[in-house]
C-alpha cells in the first residue's frame, strides 16, 4: 500500500491509473477549518518530468482545460507545481464508465436499453459541442477537437449523467506544441475515417467517434469488429457498417437513421454535434423517454453494481487516466487499446531469441533447381510467376513435398493477385505497346468507362499489375524489389533495415505477411502500418505512368482476391497526380506530335476537369480559345513570365484525359 503523501496543498490517498504520460490520483485538497474537497490529481510521469514536449504538452492541456465550463465535462479546479512537479487537480467523478457499462450488460449477455444509449450520447454531443463552438476572450473560435471520444472517456455519474473526461490530447488552434509528430491520438477501433487516414480533422471527426461508441452501447459489440488491428484499421477507413447491418436488427429505424447519419465516411455528410444533440434528444421525446434518461442510467448502474460502493471498487472512471490496454482474461477482443504506447522496438529486439532462419530449395517443374532461397526470396520468385504450384520445394535438410502442401507458402501460391498468371495475359480483351507518357491515357480509359479488370505491364524481369474496380485503382502487385514493403519502409525511414530482416527472419510465424510481424513485433503501431501500406500502393500505381517501355494487356471483369488497399484520392484526382509527378522527357515525348497542331476544348469530356482538382493556372490553360496551339501558348506563357512546366504538365493530362483535342 501506497504511504500518504502530499502535494501542494493536496493529500494523496491513491493512485487510480497509470496512462502513457501521467498518472492520476485520487486526492484531498486540505483548507483551514477542516475543509476538504475529493479531486482527481493528474501529474506528469518522472521520466517525462523533465521533458520540455511533455511538459509544454501538459500545461497546454491545463490551459485548455481550464477555458472548459459545462455540466457535462470534466472540470479542473487548479494547477500547479510542488516540489518539482506539474499537477492538476480535477473534479473526481464518482460512478463509473462507458467501457465497465459496456462490459457489464455482455456479461449479463444484454445491451445497453435504448434510452440509456440515447441520453448518454445526447449529453456527450452537447459538450462536444459546447467545445468545438468555444471561443477565446476575443471571440476567437478555438476549434477544439476532443480527438479520443471513446467508452473510457464517457464518465457516467451515480446519478446517471455524462461527462466528457480527457480533454488533455484534444487539439486547438492556439496551441502549437502539439505537432503532428506521428502518434495517432485515439483508441485503436475509435476513430473516424479521416483520423485513420491522416488527414486534417475538425469536430465533426468526434461524431463520428460518438457515433461508434453509440452503435456499440446498442448492438453490444465493437462496431468495427475484432480481427487484427489493420482489418479494423480498414473497416474504419471505409465506414464498413457491416456489423451494424448484420447484429443491429433490433435497432429501430428512426434511430439507425441518426446512427448513420453520425458515421459517414464523409465529414460533410455528417451533423455537427449540435445537430446531433438535438436529433437524440428528438428521438428521446418521440419515444417518451425525455426528461427521463438520468433517472433510468442511475437505475441501470446500481442493478448491475457499477455504482462504487467501497474504495476498492473506484476503478480508474476518473478523468485523465489513459490505461495502455483492457485485457480480457479470457482472451477476447482488446477493448479500447490505445494507439500511442510508446515504442522500445531495439530493447525488445535485444531480447527476442530467434531460430535461425530457414534455407529451402526449389525443384521446378522442368527439373531445374534453385536454392539455397529465404523465405522472402523464394516469395519473391513465386510472385514472379519463376516458381509456381507444381514445383517441389525442401526446407532445410527436409524431403521434397508439393510447394502447394507447405502452409508458409499457400497464400502465394494460392492467390492469383499476388503471382503472375500467364493466363491473364493469354485471354486479354486488349493489349499494345508501352510508349513514352502513354499510360495516362491508357488508364484514363479505364477510368472514364468505369471498368473492373487486372492491367499488367511487364518489361523483361520487371512486372506489375493493377487491379480496378469501377475504374478506380484497388489493389497494386510489382515483382520490383524497390517497391516490396520491407524496401519501401527502409527508404522512407519509418523502420531500420535491422528491423525489416528481423521480421522478415519471422515472416512464417505470421503467415507470410510482412507487416503482421512488424506489428507484431512492436516495430510499427497499426495506424502507421496502415499509412505506410497506403503510401506504398499509391507509389506503385502513380510508377505506372513513368513506365517508357515494354508491353501492356487489360483483362476485364477480374478482382483481386487479396486484403485491398483502396486510394483515398478519387480515380480522377490520381491522373493529376501522375501527371504531376510525370518526368519533363516523357511529357515532351508524349506531346511531341500535338506541338504544332490546333487545339481546342473538348464539348462534351468524359469528366468535367472539375473532377481533376486541378490547380487554378491548369484551368487557365486548358480554356483554349481561337486557333491556339502547344508552341503558340508556350511563346506567350514564357514572355509573361509564366510556367512553362505549368504548360506542358496541363497540356499532357489535357490531351490524355480528352479535357482538349488537337485538330
């Protein structure tokens, strides 16, 4: 047992949590008289304690804090410093949480009631919008987002009202310490589409949250499911209501309506918090249940013991304290693991003891042998098309067995995305030659005919494939080693190159997938796989356009049948791209025939450049107007001073995208 001590002028009685960069105390504030006040007391960790980030960090998160007045959040009472040390002393919520609420009716194998689930979420998006509206002295929005609305941050009290606690990772615009320096605040499972991504956030992004939470509090499992951390990664990403549509049968329909309205995968298409508010609490009144929900949650907490009923039983509901992990004994789904646990991947590494890594051989079909092969190299040459089912294969000093019986390669071997199908190109629709800045068009057609199909370029030993679902790009294969994960991870520095052979010296632990083992190994955190994923396969797709030769063919109504990475950009909006990232030779090279000729707008383009996103200059040229061409446009751009780059760059994705024609 912890001995008492004091802070300032509070007695500490307690510790409640430990989180990632504070600890949280239960504590009383000692005044003359006898008077004493119960608070929460929040204080940095030693080690962090002299850490210029963490303590700018806290005390950003005091100064926040303290701007944040209203019934439904969390409120801070003081700050200070004592012996050295930051604290901050918050208003201790006697009851208990989403997450226990969450855990005690599955135990009971019984959902939250749906006016409980109602009134809980109400009262939440009306502090969330209470502080996505807050303004500073100067009437100066401070567009605060909480960032991190999940079941452990929506205190529930004894008498059954809400509060919004752990506003400490939320981000304003008046706060610039909090860079973006590549933690991803937010519990894995409770985030929204744009947090996953990466992408700028505002308020809107906690509703989606809030809608999570709700959704879950209703059909009494994760929204997002279980699975592993990059499934649920994509499931987010993509607003996959799966789970809902399959276990949310008994959810009435004027309710599942606000539900989804919440979780759009689209910021637009989503209420603020306010409106969603007023649309619960709408609901509320329609179900005769208005006025009622503290009173019925006050009930539901005592009839399943949540209430606290001795010192013991105050688990860590206070605001602040961030637990690293639920663990379920019984070897369930992680319920609210947090993304941000700080990495130790070289001390871990230090001591992991590794077998040493297989060496296997390969007898092809033709008789011919390769070897000895890794694991990571005999993949490779799988994927080439070099090694396939028929081959036999002997790991280490075993017997030769079919390549198709050993589990390590079965999903190479079994998976035509991830192998090169002669197949494919033998029963084409279509097929050519790759010329130089051609394959802007190439896949322009595909886009604008909105076709499903698997498009292979290969040149010697380099291949790669693409696969479309309605004209956009959906899943991307390349045999060049440059491009393969471990590679891509390296050179963008995101891993060591001692990290990738470690988890490459694994890889059949994990079923031949890369970022499984690292993951697995603590080298990457789920959201930074799932980033590093994404940037790779947008990588390979806009290195097609760069390709100057080889050859091509388009084999419509094919799928991938592997795991999909779909591009957040629109199909449209990956062609600027490519066009942007074109090399100089090959746009002049691609416009070399059109320099001299007469250009002018296309009357009816199979998108409007509206669909491009272009930049303004683009739009400017591409309105040719009067007898106009190439040559004449860049002798005017140069005299003014314009970019001619600009020029040739528009010109390229004009005429490849048929935006303008030449005569």
């Amino acid at each position: 047992m912890m001995r008492a001590r004091t802070l300032g002028p509070y007695r500490i009685e307690r510790r409640l949590a430990t989180g990632g960069m504070a600890e949280v105390f239960v504590a009383q504030r000692l005044g003359p008289h006898g008077f004493q006040k119960r608070v929460a007391l929040k204080c940095i960790l030693p080690q962090h304690a002299r850490d210029p980030d963490f303590v700018a960090m806290f005390i950003d998160e005091a100064r926040l804090a303290a701007q944040l007045e209203h019934p439904s959040i969390v409120q801070v009472f003081d700050f200070g410093e004592a012996d050295g040390a930051l604290f901050l002393a918050m208003e201790f919520v006697d009851g208990t949480n989403v997450n226990r609420l969450l855990r005690a009716v599955a135990a009971n194998r019984e959902v939250v009631p749906i006016s409980a689930a109602l009134h809980i979420a109400a009262e939440a998006a009306r502090a969330l919008a209470y502080a996505h509206h807050l303004c500073d002295e100067s009437g100066k929005p401070l567009t605060i987002v909480h960032r991190d609305v999940s079941p452990a941050n929506l205190l529930l009290t004894k008498r059954g009202h809400v509060k919004v606690a752990d506003f400490g990772i939320a981000r304003c615009a008046q706060s610039d310490h909090r860079t973006d320096d590549g933690h991803v605040r937010g519990k894995l499972g409770y985030m929204s589409p744009e947090q996953v991504s990466g992408l700028d956030i505002d308020g809107r992004s906690d509703v989606f949250t809030l809608g999570t939470v709700l959704a879950e509090m209703l059909i009494g499992e994760p929204l997002f499911g279980s699975g592993t951390d990059l499934d649920v990664l994509l499931r987010i990403r993509n607003a996959d209501l799966g789970v809902l549509d399959r276990k949310g049968r008994a959810v009435p329909q004027d309710v599942r309506a606000v539900l989804c309205a919440a979780l759009a995968r689209h910021p637009d298409d989503r209420p603020e918090a306010g409106a969603l508010a007023e649309a619960l609490e709408d609901l509320m009144r329609r179900r005769g249940s208005a006025g009622r929900g503290a009173r019925e949650l006050a009930r539901l907490l005592h009839r399943l013991d949540l209430v606290a009923k001795t010192p013991q039983d105050e688990a860590a509901h206070e605001p602040g304290a961030r637990p690293t992990a639920y663990v379920d004994p019984n070897g369930g789904a992680r319920t609210g693991a947090t993304v941000e646990t700080p990495l130790a991947t070289r001390d871990m590494l230090g001591k992991l003891v590794l077998e040493t890594p297989s060496a296997w051989e390969v007898r092809l079909a033709d008789g011919h042998t390769l070897g000895p092969l890794t694991f990571p190299e005999l993949v490779r040459r799988i994927v080439s098309g070099e090694v396939d089912d028929r081959a036999l294969v002997k790991r280490d000093a075993g017997q030769l067995v079919p390549s198709g019986e050993v589990p390590e390669l079965q999903r190479y071997l079994g998976s035509s995305a991830l192998r090169w199908n002669p197949a494919e190109i033998r029963d084409a629709d279509r097929r050519g030659l790759v010329m130089p800045g051609a394959v802007l068009s190439l896949v322009h057609r595909i886009t604008s005919d909105r076709e499903t199909g698997v498009l292979h370029l290969w040149d010697g030993q380099r291949r790669k494939k693409v696969y479309f679902v309605d004209g956009k790009p959906d899943f991307v294969a390349s045999t060049v080693k440059k491009e393969m994960l471990g590679e891509y991870l390296v050179q963008r520095g995101v891993c060591l190159r001692m990290e990738v052979d470690m988890a490459l010296a694994l890889l059949p632990r994990y079923g031949g997938r890369l970022g499984d083992a690292l993951v697995g190994l603590g080298v990457l955190r789920p959201v930074e796989l799932y980033r590093a994923i994404s940037g790779q396969v947008r990588e390979r797709y806009l290195e097609i356009f760069r390709w100057r030769n080889g050859q091509w063919a388009f084999r419509a109504g094919v799928r991938s049948e592997e795991e999909t990475f779909p591009l957040e950009q629109g199909a449209h909006e990956l062609l600027r791209d490519a066009a942007l990232a074109a090399d100089t030779s090959e746009i002049e090279a691609a416009l070399s025939d059109v320099r001299e000729r007469v250009l002018s707008r296309e009357s009816r383009p199979p998108a409007p450049p509206s669909a491009y996103g272009l930049p303004e200059p683009w739009l400017r040229l591409l309105d040719v107007r009067g007898d106009m061409t190439l040559g004449s446009i860049v002798a005017r751009e140069t005299a003014s001073g314009g970019d001619v780059e600009d020029v040739y760059r528009a010109f390229y994705l004009g005429l490849s995208c048929r935006l303008v024609k030449a005569a």
